[in-house]
C-alpha cells in the first residue's frame, strides 16, 4: 500500500502537524508513505522522520512543472489524503483538468465550523470527495447534513499527536501557565490574559509569529491591565512538547477549533490545563476530569475549576493520553478506513 500525504506547507499549525505526525506513524510501522509539499515554506520539515520521502512542488515558481509532478505522484499512490479544503480542491482541480480518475481523501481540519457553515462551490459536485475525515463532530455532521455526502463515506478521527521522550533537567523552575496558539482572534488570548492577572501567575504563549494587527491589538490591552512585564511571547519552536516541562499549567482558551492539538500535547506531557470546550478531546478528557473543560467564558467559573485542577498529578494527566492516545490505535484506525478505497 503506496500511502501519498498531500498538503500546502508545514508551518507550525495543527493541520500541518497531524500531516507529519501521519507519515511518521506510517512509517515506524513499515509502510510506504510519501508527502508532497506545494511550497517548502515551514519550520515541521525537521519532524520528519528520515527515510520519508519529501516531494516539493514548488507550485508558485513553477507551475506547470508542479501539475506534472502532481499528477505523477497521484497515479502512483495508491491512497491519495489530501489535509484542508484548499488543498484538497486545487489537487481535484488538477485532475479533472488532466482528465486523471483517481480517488481522493479529504482531511477536513476547519477550526471555524462553529461558525461559518458554509459550503465551499461545487463541493456536491465536481469537488464531491470520494472519502471524507473530519476532526471534529461539527465537521462530519456538517459533512453529512450540509454538504449532504453517504455516511459511508464520513468518518471521525480524532486528532493525535506522537508523545516526545523529553529528558528533564534537574531542578525545574517552573514558569506558571503556557498558552500554545497562533496569533488569530479565534483564540481569545486575552481571555488568558486576564486570567493569569486574577491568578497573580506568568504566562507564556507559543505561536509562530507575532507581527499581525491582531497581535498588536493584544500587545495595547495587556499593556492597559498592567501585564506587560508577566506575558511572554515564544515563537520558533518546533516541537512544543520539548518546552512544557518548565511550566506548572496550561490554558486553552479558543472560542472555535475543530479539534485542538494543543490539548493532546498537553496530556502527552502531563500537564493539567483549563480548556473551554471545543472540539472532539475534551469529551474524552471531560469523563476524567471535569474541572478541566469550561462552558462559557464566566472568569469566576475558570478560577474556581482552577483551584480543582491543581490537585490533578501530572501522572494522572498523562494516564488519559496513554490509554486514548496510543499510536497503534490511531494506526488500525487510518488503515481500516483506507481499506475502504482500495
């Protein structure tokens, strides 16, 4: 089975990270994955596991040359998963443009389903996916009852991350709370910010970069409510597994997401966070700990769960990765599913 990973760039989003987290799980179990890459923009190329084949298409310098050697790698895959909607459309484009037949699986990580169901054009037509994953039950559901595709088809798969061995140095001066999210709206970063404030602890977000409009907006406010000199921006990290040790909790605090990674990553190193509930994990991590996930954004209700949440170990924590998170779980269910297309 000639398994072919297909997605625009690997910068540091959740898409493009379950994207190499698939072909490395792949191939530590021996089967033949490639990725194909549109542009080499993105720091996730150091995450591959070697022995991965890396195809680049460069599709804005050269772009006739890149059908041709999409089209090449398409007909010698045997399953052919395409991650997010643009991608996915620009690679059925290039087919029906070629006259190639060749079915296509579409992984479906909108995180603003919550709210923009919109149907993208042609997507009950010529753009209809032979094979549908979404990260979320808002996405298989609009899938379904929106976009109006066979149930046969639709499938919910969870996010996942592979857990990373950190060796811890010796006496670890944690750093308060840890907020990984990109530099969007969506997130509601102040949100955390004001409740590290309340909390009287640092706080310090992960994203990719820090020089949008939004960002400066951030900036203004945390200055406003005196936080300038406790709120740290980190960006460059590759692998935020390796960083959450010096931390004593974390936050999630998005108002939309299909189904955040960050969450995974947090239960793969064991620390205990507060989350609002957004997304397929936190029905998972609700059943265990049920301070950990919000339903609204009341401060008073965050601080009082945060209390609850402090008497969670980090062993506790990591237990609900290890028994909901295993590789070889996420594995059999990936190889049933494109079972289904040959």
């Amino acid at each position: 089975m000639k398994i072919l990973q297909v997605i625009d760039q690997l910068g540091l989003g959740g898409a493009e990270r379950v994207c190499v987290n698939m072909a490395n799980l792949l191939h530590r179990y021996k089967y033949d994955v490639k990725i194909v890459v549109f542009d080499n923009s993105g720091p996730l190329f150091e995450l591959i596991d070697e022995g991965i084949e890396v195809v680049i298409l460069g599709r804005k310098k050269r772009k006739f040359k890149a059908y041709k050697t999409l089209i090449k790698e398409v007909k010698e895959a045997d399953i052919v998963h395409v991650h997010m909607r643009q991608n996915y459309k620009y690679v059925k484009k290039t087919l029906l443009a070629y006259g190639v037949k060749k079915k296509l699986i579409l992984h479906d990580h909108y995180g603003e389903i919550a709210v923009n169901k919109r149907i993208p054009t042609f997507y009950r037509s010529f753009y209809k996916p032979d094979l549908y994953i979404g990260c979320s039950k808002l996405l298989t559901d609009w899938a379904l009852h929106r976009v109006g595709l066979d149930s046969k088809i639709v499938f919910l798969v969870h996010n996942f991350v592979l857990k990373y061995k950190v060796d811890l140095p010796e006496n670890i001066e944690k750093k308060g709370l840890v907020f990984v999210g990109n530099m969007k709206p969506v997130k509601n970063h102040f949100f955390a910010v004001e409740l590290a404030k309340e909390l009287n602890l640092d706080l310090t977000i992960y994203c990719s970069k820090t020089d949008n409009s939004y960002f400066k907006t951030l900036q203004k406010k945390i200055e406003s409510i005196g936080m300038s000199n406790r709120v740290f921006f980190q960006h460059g990290s590759i692998n935020v597994q390796t960083e959450l040790y010096k931390y004593n909790y974390a936050l999630l605090t998005s108002t939309s997401e299909g189904d955040p990674l960050a969450l995974i990553e947090y239960l793969s190193q064991g620390i205990p966070f507060l989350s609002y509930n957004i997304g397929e994990s936190v029905k998972i991590i609700q059943k265990h700990f049920p301070s950990f996930v919000q339903d609204t954004f009341d401060k008073k209700e965050w601080l009082d769960n945060f209390k609850k949440m402090q008497k969670i170990t980090n062993e506790e924590v990591f237990s609900v990765y290890n028994q909901h998170y295993s590789a070889q779980g996420f594995l059999d269910k990936y190889i049933a599913i494109y079972k289904k297309l040959m």
